[in-house]
C-alpha cells in the first residue's frame, strides 16, 4: 500500500469508529440505564443494528400514540 492508500483505509478507520461510539451512546441514552455506553461498545454490529431497530420502532409507536416519551 502507498501513503495514500494508508491515509484513505485510516480515516475510514476512524469515520467507523465514530459511528460506532456515536451509536452506542445514543443506545445507551434512549435505554435510560438500562443498557450501559460500556455494554453497547462490547455489542456486535448485529446487536447494535437490531437495537437501533427496536429504539426506532418504539419512537415511531410513541409518536402515532402521542404518548409523552421525555
């Protein structure tokens, strides 16, 4: 690999790694402790996908019920 291509794979790198941690600390928030920012780190990507799922199911229901959700 040239530089260019080490510098592209790098930042792609870190691009993931903010997703990821981005992610888990929102799943973290929307569980209210229920889940920690430690636990959803050591969760698959998999895992996250389907939790992400569910949190966005819940949002949808809460907001057609008109439901308080904060």
């Amino acid at each position: 690999m040239n530089s260019e291509e080490i510098e592209g794979l790098v930042e792609g790198m870190e691009k993931e790694t903010k997703s990821i941690k981005n992610d888990s600390l929102k799943m973290a928030w929307y569980m209210r402790g229920g889940l920690s920012y430690t636990e959803a780190m050591h969760l698959s990507m998999e895992e996250r996908s389907i939790i992400n799922d569910i949190i966005k199911e819940n949002l949808e229901t809460t907001k057609k019920s008109r439901l308080p959700f904060f």
